[in-house]
C-alpha cells in the first residue's frame, strides 16, 4: 500500500524554514497557545471545496491485488467510509483551506468529564478497568489544557480503595495487583499530583510486589503468576523510575542471584531485544507477533534505561523497526494500522505514532553514527487529517474514536490526543543535562489551525514533562526506604 511519506521527497532543512517562524521553546507550564475559544462545528456551509488537499488523501490506492479477502473486504470498507472526510465531503465539519476541521475542544472536554461520572449497567465489564478511565480521562483533559485539580480527593480515595497491602494497585477494590491498572493509578497520581496524592503510594510495599514480578530472563509478569510481556516490563520501568524505587532485588524475586549481582532492570534490554520479529517490528513476548502498542512499550522502555542514541541501536535493528513502522501509516487514510494487513485505528496515532520522537532522538545525535533523520519520519500531515478529520466523533457526543462508524470512548479520546501531540511537536534530548526540549514541529505545513495544538507530553511517559519532573524530584528527594 502507498505510503503518505513518499510524498515528501523534497529534504527540509528544520533550520531553514524560512517561512517560519524561529520556534519557540514551549516550556511546559505555558498554556499560553491553548486557547479556550468557544469552537462550533455547527452545520457546514455553502462554501468551496477545500483546495489544498493533496490527492494521495482523497483517491483510491493506485495499486490493488486482484486477491479479495475478508482482510482487503473490511480495508476496502475502510477507506470508502473515511474518504468523505479525508475529502472535505461530509456535512457535518467546517473546513479551514486545507480541508481540516476544527478540534472540537469543548465537546471533547463535556465527554471526558462524563466519563468520570457514573456508567449504566451494561458497562459492568469495564469496572475492573477503573483506573484506566482516570488516566485516559485527566491525560487528555491536561493534553486539551484543562485544570484537573478538582478531581484530586476522588483519585485519592479512588486509588486507596485499590490499593493492596501487598503492593501494587487492582482494576477494583478487593482486586488482586495488576501492572496495567497499577501504571494508570500511578499516572492519575502523577496528572494531579500534589504530595498528598503521592502519598497514597505505599512505595515499599509496591518495590516488593515488582520485584515478586521480575523474572530470571529480564522481562515481568503483569500479575503473580500472571503472564510476562513487553507491557508489563514498560509498565514497571515507568513505575520504578517515577516513584524512585530501589533498583535491588528482595531475596525472593525469581529473577534473585545469589551473588547480588541482578536487579530490577537486569536483563530488560536483552528482553526487549527478543520481542523483534523478522517484520521488524516489536510483540508482546518474544517469538509472537509484531503489534504498534509493543513497539511503543519496547522503544520506551529502552529510553528509561538510557539515552536512545545508545541504547536503541544497541538492541533493536533500527533500519527495520522504522520500515515496519512507516508502514503501518496508510493512503488514503494516513492513520497508523497497529499491525501488518490490519485497518487503521485512531489509538495508533499513539501507539506508533509515539515511536516517532522516540527513533527521532535516537537518530538525531552525536552517541551513534546512524544517519540523522533531517526530515519527519512519517507524515505527520496525513497523520493529523487522519485525526481530525476522521477521529473527531461528529455528532453532539464529542470525544474521539478509532475510525469513522465507531463511537468515541475514553480510550481512543487519550491515545488519538497523545498521537496529535507527538505528531505537533518535536522532541530533543539534551545530550548533556538529559532534559528532553520540546519544540513546535514546523517543518512541514501547518495544516491545523494553531488555537488546535494540544499540550506536549514527554516522550516516555506520554504526559507532560513537568508531572514527570514533579513526582520525581518528590521521590528523589525522600530518598529510600530500608
Ligand atoms: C490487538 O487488538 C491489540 C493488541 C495485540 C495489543 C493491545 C495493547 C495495547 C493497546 C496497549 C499495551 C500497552 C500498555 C502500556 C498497557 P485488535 O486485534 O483488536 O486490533 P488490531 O486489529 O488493530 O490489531
Ligand atoms: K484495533
Ligand atoms: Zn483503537
């Protein structure tokens, strides 16, 4: 399938845009370019045809296999319900020139909130994942610059109540520890923290509880006996470096030596190393197949334990990992596919899209001697139509969803906002100071109007780097625990 990126032949220089102008340092406490206008996206008006849509965005692939299968069936389907709005062709959006909508902030913002409230009865399945709901919700929340403090005391008693005295936090009270719903309600914590938040944390009872998880070849359980995969061990890392946890082993971890010699991180690249597949890609355990959402755990994961200059080339066959990522990014639709021959899907925009600033800093430094990535890795334009124009939820409803026909939900409203934010920024690490320096990405067009720049979030933890900042520097200075 044609990919959107070959349309960018033509090498941008970043410091030779002279159009632009010379980007600003977006610090990540000025708020001052999200803009609370009131946006309609009422009934579209009479008007002409947005021009400026280039027309690998609104044609049929050129080239097709002759094979129909139910997989080329349902990307057929795909593509037909998304070209009316890739086109400019609904009725329900108004356009800007470029044949991009607005984000609908205000009505994303009423979905969010309405998704902290109470659920009907047929949501009954989704209670075990309460804590993901806090962090889906108040990640995009902060992504849209809305104040989530008065949602403070709730996360607070909502966290308590699911905290097990053997550390670690469940999906629900009475729930046994899970890494996933433990890595929500640490990130809730982390979006509202103060101190008092934090300190809901029980950290010794949870560094013993990770370390029951570690196993011998590197990688974590995501529950006491629960399986091991690429989620569980980025889960952990982001948990271990946010609370500042010691890295030593209890003496009952599996992963335990007698001479002292392993902890918590010890053989997590090697782990890493063996999720990659012949695609190029990453899966969730190793000898399985390759997923976005793993490859996003594997890139993370490997930042935490170094600068990515190093570390990634170090593990990962980089030249492949970034081919089975760029082509996960379709034409016409130009949203991300989670895997090889599947549909796209609005929560990649984070999963893979995510991976982008991750290879980019990996690339764009003097540790390695890999070329540098002088021009966007994939297209970010097509990535952001995908978002706004098929992911917007059109009707009152707001929120944001996988693809047009599929209702919004928590869910896709953080992960396509998160994708949104890493494809509207770009992210430098100092090699020096290893602060991660965020810039507007304005080498390409801005499609967008720029009231719709949302928030940028850290690469790593995928929220933004002042709440990093924070949590750490409170639990870097209380110190340990023995
Ligand atoms: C396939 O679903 C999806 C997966 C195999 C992995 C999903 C995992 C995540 C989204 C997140 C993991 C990360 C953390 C941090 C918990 P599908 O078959 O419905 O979708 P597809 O057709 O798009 O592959
Ligand atoms: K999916
Ligand atoms: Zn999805």
């Amino acid at each position: 399938m044609a990919n959107p990126q070959q349309k960018h032949q033509q090498p941008q220089q970043k410091t030779s845009v002279s159009s632009s102008p010379i980007p600003e340092i977006v610090t990540d406490d000025d708020d001052s370019d999200f803009v609370d206008e009131e946006i309609s996206i009422g009934d579209r008006e009479e008007e002409e045809p947005a021009a400026m849509i280039d027309p690998l965005y609104t044609q049929t692939p050129l080239v097709r296999d002759d094979l129909v299968t139910h997989t080329s069936e349902v990307q057929d389907e795909t593509v037909k319900k998304c070209l009316p709005y890739l086109s400019a062709e609904d009725d329900v959006f108004e356009y800007n020139e470029h044949g991009v909508p607005r984000l609908a902030r205000e009505k994303h913002v009423k979905f969010l909130h309405g998704n902290l409230g109470r659920f009907p009865a047929r949501f009954v399945a989704a209670d075990a994942a309460r804590p993901w709901y806090m962090y889906w919700v108040l990640s995009a929340l902060t992504m849209l610059g809305e104040d989530i403090s008065s949602y403070k005391e709730s996360v607070v008693s909502t966290a308590r109540s699911m905290q097990n005295e053997t550390g670690g936090f469940g999906g629900g009270q009475g729930h046994i520890s899970h890494l996933a719903t433990t890595y929500a309600v640490v990130l809730a914590i982390t979006l509202v923290g103060d101190e008092e938040a934090y300190e809901v944390i029980d950290r010794k009872a949870m560094w013993k509880w990770l370390c029951s998880l570690k196993q011998a070849d590197g990688g974590f359980q995501v529950c006491l006996g629960g399986e091991e995969d690429i989620r569980g061990a980025y889960c952990a890392s982001v948990i271990i470096t946010l609370l500042d946890l010691p890295l030593d082993l209890t003496p009952e971890s599996p992963a335990s030596k007698p001479d002292g010699s392993a902890n918590l991180f010890t053989g997590l690249p090697d782990y890493v190393r063996r999720c990659q597949t012949f695609e190029g890609g990453i899966s969730g355990q190793p000898d399985a197949e390759a997923h976005g959402a793993y490859a996003f755990c594997a890139l993370g994961c490997l930042a935490i334990l170094d600068h990515p200059g190093r570390i990634i080339p170090k593990y990962l066959n980089i030249p492949l990992l970034v081919s089975w990522l760029s082509s996960r990014q379709y034409a016409p639709e130009a949203g991300f596919s989670g895997r090889t021959n599947k549909l796209v899907d609005g929560c990649y925009s984070h999963w893979v899209g995510g991976c982008f600033p991750l290879i980019e800093a990996c690339l764009n430094t003097t540790s390695n001697s890999l070329p540098a990535a002088d021009q966007s890795l994939f297209s970010r334009e097509g990535l952001i139509r995908y978002i706004l124009n098929c992911c917007q939820e059109d009707t009152k409803r707001g929120g944001l969803r996988d693809k047009p026909g599929k209702p919004s939900d928590a869910y896709h409203t953080c992960y396509v906002l998160s994708g949104l934010s890493s494809a509207q920024h770009q992210w430098l690490l100092d090699e020096e100071t290893k602060d991660w320096i965020v810039l507007p990405y304005l080498d390409e067009e801005q499609i967008f109007d720029p009231k719709d720049r949302v928030r940028p979030i850290h690469p790593v933890y995928a929220i933004p780097q002042q709440h990093v900042r924070a949590v750490k520097k409170y639990f870097g200075e209380k110190g340990g625990f023995f």
